[in-house]
C-alpha cells in the first residue's frame, strides 16, 4: 500500500477513535461557508465534521471493527465524531438540515451499533441530559412533597385540638 494511502487511512482511524459514536452525512449540496458554520456549530458539542475519502474509510471502520457501513459509502461522504454528547451532536445535524436543507444524514454507528438515519433524527427530538435529570428531579421532589403533606394531614388529624383560652 502506498505512503498517501496509508497516512489517509491513519488519520481516518484517529478521528474515529476520538468517540463511541461516527455519523455519515452526504455533503455534496453543503457550499464551504455552511461548512464552516456547521463545524462552528459542533464545536460547541466539541464534535468534529471532516471529509473523507470512501475507500479510506471502509478499511478504517473494519480496522476499528464497526459494524458494515458499505451500503452508505456511495457518492461523498463527510464524518462527525467528538465529543460526549451524542444527542447533541444529532440535534445539532438535524437544526442544520432543516435550516438549510443540505446536509443528508446516512447512516450513525452508536456503540459498534448501526444506526439509521430515521433513528438519529429520532434521538435529535429527545430533550437534553439536563432536561431529563431535571424532569427527574421534579418528579421526585413532587411525590415527596405530597408524602409529606399526608403525613402532616395524619398527624393534625390524631392530635386533639388545642382548648381555646
């Protein structure tokens, strides 16, 4: 294998490794100012969005041992990876398309799993971590609020009134 080959198909493997998850994305209608507004996006995600070569990836993803993604290497392919926040990543894709209409989401590997493109606009609707734990939180707090409450009520109820002076 030659020298070039090689060098791409390392750097490949390095930002696949940089997550558990890889997003592919067709970027052939994405003009170079919405690429830079795009990654200016994720960089808040602390994603990455990069260009890549099919063949480069297809021997990086198998090298790595990621599921099959050969039947969504057609035409050009562009790849997200970074960051911790998969959710985020995908929410922020999603807003991007929508507002330009560019953008076309293959295919996502999510913990060496496949995933579809339909399943990760699904996983973009889903509310943020913190919404969630906050959602949670509210719950809990709110069932021990009407504990308390009933407690309170038991007690008033079995002590006698206090007499009137």
């Amino acid at each position: 294998m030659r020298a070039e080959k090689q060098y791409l198909i390392a750097e490949v493997e390095s930002h696949l490794r940089k997550s558990d998850y890889v997003i592919l994305a067709n970027f052939s209608k994405v003009t170079v100012a919405d690429t830079a507004e795009l990654r200016k996006r994720l960089a808040v995600e602390k994603a990455e969005f990069h260009v890549v070569k099919n063949s480069s990836l297809r021997v990086a993803a198998k090298a790595l041992g990621l599921p099959e993604i050969d039947a969504s290497l057609a035409g050009p392919t562009a790849i997200v990876v970074g960051g911790k926040n998969s959710a985020g990543v995908a929410k922020v894709l999603k807003k991007f398309f929508d507002e330009k209409q560019k953008l076309e989401i293959k295919v996502g590997v999510l913990d060496r799993k496949l995933i579809s493109a339909a399943d990760l606009s699904k996983i973009a609707d889903l509310p943020s971590f913190e919404a969630l734990r906050s959602q949670l939180l509210g719950l809990l707090t709110q069932n021990a609020a009407a504990f308390v409450r009933v407690l309170d009520a038991k007690v008033k109820k079995e002590l006698p009134a206090a007499p009137a002076a």
